[in-house]
C-alpha cells in the first residue's frame, strides 16, 4: 500500500459564487477527506486562494491537481513542499478562568507562545495564537488543564519561502 501524508494544495481560482462548492465536491467524487480548508481573495485580479490540506499518496496527489486544473474556474494549482513553505493558523481559546490567579497562568502560557489576550471576564479569558499546527497543539494541551470552553481553529494558510509564487509568471 502507498504511504499517505499530508499535502497542501495553493489554488487560484476566480471570486465567483459556488466556486468553493464545485472544488470541495471534486475532492468528495474522488474519496478525498479535506482535514483543512481556508479562503481568501487575492490582492488583484479579482481571484481568490484556497488553501487545501488533504492524506493522499503521490499518485493520488497527481491525479487530484490535474482534476483540478481541468475545472473552468482554476487558474493555478500547486502542491506546496512543507520544507519550503510557511504555515499558519489562527486559533482562539475561551479557557474557563474564576480567579485572578487563574487568569494571571494563562497569561503567562498565552505569553509564552506570543499570543494575545483578546478578552476577560470575571469566569473567563478568550486568547488568541497564531502559528504551526504543532504550536497550536502546545498551547491547546496547556490550555486544557484550565478548562476550554469553546476553540476555534482557522485551518492553515500556506505560501511559499522565498520568490517563489503560485503564479511562476510574476
């Protein structure tokens, strides 16, 4: 059996209704679990990027960035290498905290991993963090021994290190 692992495909694709849609089914038709998925526009051109994280084995990667570089709303597909690109998420935590002492270690931990206070109540402390999915992980084991009320997780944002871009012509 092939060795699965994680591949994160960089889509451009045009800012139109139901684009997300016809790509998300392509992966479900083809038996594919999308473990994270982001969107945002792009700065010109009037486009937007998705960031898909998928399990597959090389040649089921293949075959899927040619299915999706046969769809009329793609412009770019590329597969982006871990080891030469930059991953982040965005993760908010509301941890239960009743006391001041309480709220003062989350604070503490919060600082650690360099993340931000984003609000306080008398019960709790809401936190936000950004990083790595193992950075992420840290803080949220951490966290835990607190309480977590509720976590909400942005899925990871990718781009490339250095010149290069997912349109090779810039």
């Amino acid at each position: 059996m092939a060795e699965t692992k994680l591949f994160t495909f960089s889509v451009l694709v045009d800012n139109s209704p139901g684009v997300l849609s016809q790509i998300s089914r392509l992966f479900a038709r083809t038996g594919f679990n999308i473990e994270s998925i982001t969107a945002g526009k792009t700065v010109e051109g009037g486009g937007t990027r998705l960031t898909i994280d998928v399990l597959a084995d090389e040649r089921k990667k293949d075959l899927l960035t040619n299915q999706i570089m046969k769809m009329v709303p793609v412009h770019s597909v590329k597969v982006l290498d871990q080891s030469h690109s930059i991953r982040r998420e965005l993760s908010l935590f509301k941890v239960r905290a009743e006391t001041p002492e309480r709220r003062s270690e989350v604070l503490q931990i919060v600082n650690i991993f360099r993340g931000s206070i984003i609000d306080v109540s008398k019960e709790t402390v809401t936190v936000s963090v950004i990083g790595d999915g193992k950075k992420i992980q840290a803080v949220q084991e951490l966290l835990a021994d607190f309480g977590l009320i509720e976590v909400a997780r942005s899925g990871v944002i990718a781009l490339e290190r250095g010149k290069y871009t997912i349109d090779e012509n810039r």
